[in-house]
C-alpha cells in the first residue's frame, strides 16, 4: 500500500477534504472493480460520467475520491481530492503509484497514422535481436520481454500501462517501445511517462469520428511531440508535410528521416519484389524482407531509433536484414497455381493506397489486382467512399464487404462505400456482404500469378458485429480457400 500524500507528487490539486494519510491499496477509475481501501478516479469520460458512480465507489469500500466536482452528499472518513482534470490526475497518481517506473526504462512512443504498430514491433524484435531485455506496447500485444499479455487498445488506460512498465523495471527491461495514438494522448493517458524518445510516422485522414477537425487531430499528435524532455530525441518523417510541424516546440532534440528531401536518415529504394526490398540507408546498401516504399519509411524510423538510443550502426544495419514483417501488415502466402493473398491492415484511404500503389509497383503488368475491402461501423464514416474509390481506381476487380460492421447495419456502410466509385469503373466492383464469401469469390476469380489484397482488418482475428465478436481471421479464410481450391 502507499500513503495518498505521497501519491498526489506533482499532481494539480484544487481542493481536499479529508486526511491524506489514508492508505491506498489501488488506483480504479471503474468502479466495477473497487476493493476496500481503494482510491477512486472520477473521470468524465466520453459517453460516460465517472462522477456518478462515485456512491457506488464508496460503497464497495473505496475510501479516497479524486473528482473534478465535489458530490454533493460528503461521507465521514472519506478523503476527496478536487482537481481541475482528472485525466491528467490519474495518469500522474498511477505513475507516483508505480514509482515512476518510466524514468527506469529508456521509452519510447510511436505516433501517426500509419506505421505505429510496424515500427514498435520491429524495433521490439531488433533489439531482442542485439541482446537487451525489451518491453512493447503496441496494438496487437503487450510483451513484457518475452511475457506476452493480450492488448486491447492502441495505447492502453494509464493505470495499466504504469502497471506494466513496473513489471518490466521488475524484469530487468532497458527499453520500450509503445504505440502513442491520438486518443491516447487528448485523453491524457501518457502524462507523467518519461520519453527518451519520439517518432513521428505520417498524417492522413483517420479518426475524423473523434476528432472535430483534421487539424485538431494533428495538433493532438503534436502535444506530444512539445511534451518530450530536453533529453529525449523528436525523429519525425520530413517528408510528410506535418513533420516539421511536430518539431515547431518541442524541446527533444531533432531529428528527421525522408526518402524525398534532405534528413538525417536518407534511404533510396534500388529494387522491389514480393521477397523484400533492396535499399541504401544514408549511402549503405541494405536487403530487407519488409516489402514497399512505405516500409523504407517504417525502418529509416527504426534504424534511427536505434542508432539514438546507441546501437552500433552496422550492427543495426545486419539486423534489419533479419527482420521479419509484423502480423496482418502486408503478410502474404501464395497458392498452389501461384496467386498471391496478401493480408493488410490497411484501414485508412492512405494506407489503402500505400499497400495498392506497392503491388502495382511490383506486378509485371499482366496479373490481375483483386481487392476485398470494407470499413469499420461506429467510426469515421467520411473515409468510406475514399477507400472504395481507392479500391477501384488502384484494382482490377474490387470486392466491397464487411468490416466490423459493430452497431450499424452492414449495408448501410456499403451503400456509403459505393458512393466514391466513378462511373468508368462501375464494372469493377462487387459488392458482398459475408466477408467470408468474399474472399471466397475472389479466390474463385483469381488465376495463375494474380494478386489478392484483403484489407482492413489484418491481425485481429474477429469480426465485430452488435456488441459481440466472432472468431475471423482474414489469413486463416485466405489459406483455407487456397487448400480446397487445390483439391
């Protein structure tokens, strides 16, 4: 247990009522989960308001309240912290909680629209690589080391993250590598972390559903970059147009990475195929099996990471070309007769295109292009006619299906999705519902040397549909489409 007083370090405290030498045997901002001697955080939330739970709290056994507005009816012997956030107060009491253990690890967060979990994993791998003991926390898993816990956010509550820092600090991690998403951070979940580093990957349309206005969504990835210490490093993509953006205020010392324009770290592609990549980083020639110019982007972030974090460059360079491509992230299998399916996370118009404009880049010419898409339900509705009309420009048959329909009815989204398809390429397009039945008929459709891109959903294997999910896994239907197509 630990004394509130000591917990409250640094945290803007308006108000308290009440002892704060009460002990505090947990931090809960659910009150499902409140335990005798627990410190209850009332958060107003986005659909939910903290505070009115706060009675429920009590009553199973919470004895200190951290809220934005005192209750009304104040019981005898309980402790109430006033604060002006109570966001920003969990993160740092969690962090206090915890002792801080983000000052025990060298840490480093990945933001952007595309590339977070890629280059979190694979630096996770390189330094695994190199010999250190490695934390990740990223949207496919949670690894402490080599302990592996399931994720269930892109960036987790901040509670839990502390939780998990500690039991690395405990494990004897040096480094961590953590997705940062924009919800993450306008929701205060890393306040009170200490950054020995920050990348900055790409901006693009996503999470419009969330965020008023793209600029508000960049200005949330920028808070972070003008959070980082003077003693943290800023390495940002200086050829996305927000890249200098990021590194207006921030105190990190800057760095950037291109394939366009003059950077610290510059890479040139020299050769494409389906096996990987060959490539020259800052005038060294290196073979990588990650495949696309969209990954020479991911592994310049990565090989600057971790030449700033002191990894010797050469070193470095021999492990990259060991790397092996994440889950869902443009992992591919190829059939008996020789069709390709490539599974993809890509879930964003940009990222739709990136994945679309390296198989045109690869393919000879003569193979067919087949694209099984669909869009989330519940989520930023503006960007369905966008991926549809990617879909069929960049294809040469696009399948429009479900996603994770979640609440809204599947037929509506598509209908949206339709919308974005120009008349000349009308007859390009299907439209099937059952995802499942969709790779099934682009399976059907494909011959010899053809390409199946299915995308979207990448690694998650389950499909959301009403508040309930149901085993999917885009590899696995792909695969055993691919086997009985053989018999």
């Amino acid at each position: 247990m630990k004394v509130l007083k000591d917990i409250l370090y640094k945290v803007a405290v308006n108000s308290v009522i009440g002892s704060t030498d009460v002990e505090v045997k947990n931090i809960v901002f659910d009150s499902r989960k409140v335990e005798s001697n627990s410190l209850f955080v009332a958060q107003k939330g986005v659909t939910v308001d903290g505070h009115k739970y706060i009675g429920k709290a009590l009553s199973l056994g919470a004895t200190t309240i951290v809220c934005e507005v005192f209750p009304e009816d104040l019981k005898e012997g309980i402790t109430y912290v006033q604060v002006d956030d109570s966001d920003t107060a969990l993160a740092i009491i969690a962090s206090n909680y915890y002792e801080n253990p983000s000052s025990e690890i060298k840490l480093v967060g990945v933001t952007g629209t595309n590339g977070k979990t890629t280059i979190a994993t694979l630096l996770y791998q390189l330094f695994k690589k190199a010999g250190y003991k490695v934390g990740l926390l990223s949207t496919v898993k949670v690894l402490v080391d080599e302990k592996e816990y399931k994720a269930t956010h892109t960036t987790p509550n901040s509670v839990a993250i502390n939780q998990y820092l500690s039991e690395m600090v405990n494990e004897g991690v040096e480094f961590c590598f953590m997705e940062v998403s924009s919800h993450g951070v306008h929701q205060k979940r890393t306040e009170g972390l200490e950054f020995a580093g920050g990348i900055f990957t790409n901006l693009s349309h996503d999470h419009l559903d969330y965020h008023n206005t793209f600029a508000e969504y960049r200005d949330v990835k920028k808070s972070f970059f003008d959070s980082l210490p003077k003693s943290a490093f800023a390495l940002v993509n200086i050829d996305d147009k927000n890249g200098n953006i990021m590194l207006q205020n921030t105190k990190a010392t800057k760095q950037t990475y291109a394939l366009k324009t003059i950077a610290d770290y510059k890479a040139k592609v020299l050769e494409k195929r389906f096996s990987g990549t060959l490539l020259t980083v800052n005038n060294v020639e290196v073979w990588t099996k990650l495949i696309g110019q969209f990954n020479a982007y991911n592994l310049l972030a990565i090989i600057g990471t971790a030449e700033l974090l002191g990894l010797e460059k050469l070193e470095v360079l021999r492990i990259v070309s060991e790397l092996e491509s994440v889950s869902g992230r443009f992992q591919y299998t190829v059939s008996k007769d020789g069709v390709t399916a490539i599974v993809d996370y890509a879930h964003t118009p940009d990222a739709l295109k990136n994945v679309l404009e390296t198989i045109n880049d690869i393919r000879t010419g003569n193979e067919n292009v087949l694209t099984v898409v669909g869009c989330g339900g519940d989520r930023d509705a503006t960007k369905r006619p966008k991926m549809a009309h990617i879909a069929s420009q960049l294809s040469t048959q696009a399948i429009f299906t479900s996603d994770n329909p979640r609440t809204e009815d599947p037929q509506d989204i598509l209908n949206q999705m339709e919308e974005g398809v120009t008349p000349e390429n009308y007859k390009k397009t299907l439209t099937i519902e059952d995802r499942k039945q969709a790779i099934k008929t682009a399976c059907k459709l494909s011959e010899s040397g053809d390409i199946i891109l299915i995308a979207g959903k990448g690694h998650e294997n389950y499909q959301e549909i009403n508040g309930e999910r149901f085993h999917f896994d885009d590899f696995e239907v792909v695969t055993e489409c691919f086997n009985q197509l053989k018999n």
